[in-house]
C-alpha cells in the first residue's frame, strides 16, 4: 500500500485542487521570482518508451526552474519489463530521484510503478491517458478566454489519450465538451460516463460541422498516435472528414481559437492555413507545457513533505 499522491489522469486531482493548480500556474507565470525550489538537492526520472519533443523538454525544464535535478531515460536504456521489471524498474529510480515521470505503451505499467513505490508517478502519456497535455490545455484556454466554467470546446477527430484527458479536466473546471469522431473511434465509454459522474457536460455528436457551431475552442490531435502506426493508411480513409480546415472553423465563428496537442499533420487531422493562421494558439499551448507541469510537480512534492512532518 502507497500513499504518495500520482498523477496517472486528471481527475486524480480533486476539482478544488485542479482550480487551485491553475492560479498557481498563472501566478507563476506571471511572476517567475513567487516560484519556490522543492527539488533544490533533490532528482526527477522522465522516463520515454516513445518519442518526445514538448514533453521531455518542458518536463527538464519544469524541474530546472524548481531546483531540481531531471534525468531523461530512453527506453533503450531501461527497457521496462524486459531488461528488468516496472516495479524493479520503478524501485530503483525511487531510490534516486523524488518523482518518476513516464511516457509508456501500456498504461498498467504505470500502475504497477505506482504501486511498487511510494514516491509520486506521473503519466507523461499512455495509451489511455495525456493529462499532462490537458493541465496545458486548461491553462491555455483560461489565458485565452478568461474563464473556463461554461466555455464551449469542440474536440474533432479520434477518440484517443489526448481526448479523454481533456474530458476529465473538462468536467472538474466546469467547460463544456463536444467530440466528434468517426464511428468506431469514439471516446471510450467509461470514460463519458465518469467524466459525467464529475459534473462534466459532454455531447457526442456525429457530424464535425454540428460539433463546432458555438465553440469558443476547436481542438484536434493526430489519427494516427504513437503505437498504431499499422493503422496509419486506414485511419487516413476513416478521418478523412474530420479535418479541422477553413470550413470546419468558419462554422465555428469568427471569434474561435484552434488548439492542438502537437506533434501535427498538416493536410491530415488540420489544415496549414488553420494551424499557421491567425486563430491558431498551439504555440502558447506548447509553452505551457513547461508552466503547467511545473507547478504539478511543485504540487506533488507539497503533498509529500507535508506527508513526512505528518
Ligand atoms: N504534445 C506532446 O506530448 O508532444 P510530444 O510528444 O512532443 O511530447
Ligand atoms: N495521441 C497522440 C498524442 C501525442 C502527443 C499519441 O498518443 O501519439
């Protein structure tokens, strides 16, 4: 039994928490001199099975600006569950650092890290969950709109790892959801039905074109993640009518901003002149990677002193 606090999906965090993590996100940001050093002394793993560019980076430099010490891990280096096991794995990287971060396939892997260990998990993407990527989102979207509560994004294309994690913080920040996504590539069902369970408005609706009227943002992400590279030719047929171009954005009005994950395809899942026009705020979403992750990680290591002088 563990009691460190993880961060393997947004609604880890409570409502009250997650609003709490996005004043300091903002606070920080606006004035770097309020951030404190809790890792001053002190090392954190990023672990990656897949690639990375926003995530390693933003993720070193999170631990940079709080004092401490990142180490990058490539899968080639530690090969979880087959040059050793997770837990060995997770173990060992607790013995050294005070947070393991990973990027893997299989998100069992980890749960089976988190419950091995009794220092804080992150999930820096699985095949399940990107909340990382979503506390971003959340930030990017108040500086953009001011609020969140009763805000109206429209999420286009597959139902994947990006899109369930923007649901849950949907639901514990009070913005309104619509995702549209081809059959058979709708956003899991359980997780509908939790994210309802948190409050969250979520609408599903089939045509992209219906998804977007009044959305304030409209968001997409790859058809083809990191995994299912097999299904990239078949995939590009089925989605082919979810791409995020001039239309699709016209019908969601002149005032909506167009956001995404990244990395992105143009003349796939968005069209150049969406990305690279003026709607556009993927490269402020970028930049709070870093903003928003390091005021998680500020966070889960508050929880944990605050653990030790209990
Ligand atoms: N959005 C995101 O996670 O980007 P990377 O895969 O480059 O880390
Ligand atoms: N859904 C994508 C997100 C990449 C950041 C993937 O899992 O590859």
């Amino acid at each position: 039994m563990t009691t460190s606090r993880d961060f393997l999906e947004v609604d880890d965090l409570t409502h009250a928490e997650l609003s709490a993590l996005l004043d300091t996100m903002v606070e920080w940001k606006d004035d770097p001199r309020a951030i404190p050093k809790p890792l001053a002394g002190r090392g954190v793993a990023l672990v990656f099975e897949k690639p990375s560019a926003r995530t390693r980076n933003s993720g070193e430099m999170a631990v940079v600006g709080l004092g401490g010490h990142p180490i990058t891990i490539r899968h080639d280096e530690i090969s979880i569950d087959v040059r050793e096991s997770a837990e060995d794995v997770a173990r060992t990287l607790a013995a050294f650092h005070a947070i393991v971060a990973a990027r893997v396939f299989d998100h069992t892997v980890l749960e089976r890290m988190s419950a091995a260990v009794d220092i804080p998990i992150v999930n820096l993407l699985s095949d399940r969950a990107h909340p990382c990527q979503a506390l971003a989102d959340l930030l990017t979207i108040r500086e953009l709109l001011g609020s969140l509560e009763g805000r109206r994004v429209a999420y286009v294309g597959d139902g994947n790892n990006v899109a369930a994690s923007l649901a849950y913080g949907a639901a514990l920040t009070g913005l309104e959801l619509v995702v549209s996504s081809p059959a058979g590539y709708e956003l899991d069902e359980l997780v509908v039905d939790r994210a309802r369970n948190l409050g969250g408005v979520i609408e599903l609706v089939s045509d992209p074109l219906d998804a977007v009227v009044g959305a304030d943002i409209v968001y997409t992400d790859t058809w083809t993640s990191m995994g299912e590279e097999a299904e990239a030719d078949v995939r590009r047929e089925v989605f082919r009518g979810w791409q995020v171009d001039d239309v699709l954005m016209a019908a969601a009005g002149a005032d909506a901003r167009f956001l995404h994950c990244l990395p992105a395809h143009r003349g796939e899942e968005v069209a150049a002149s969406v990305i690279d026009g003026p709607a556009s705020a993927v490269w402020l979403q970028a930049a709070n990677r870093m903003h928003s992750k390091r005021a998680l990680f500020a966070f889960l290591m508050e929880d944990d002193f605050l653990k030790e002088e209990a």
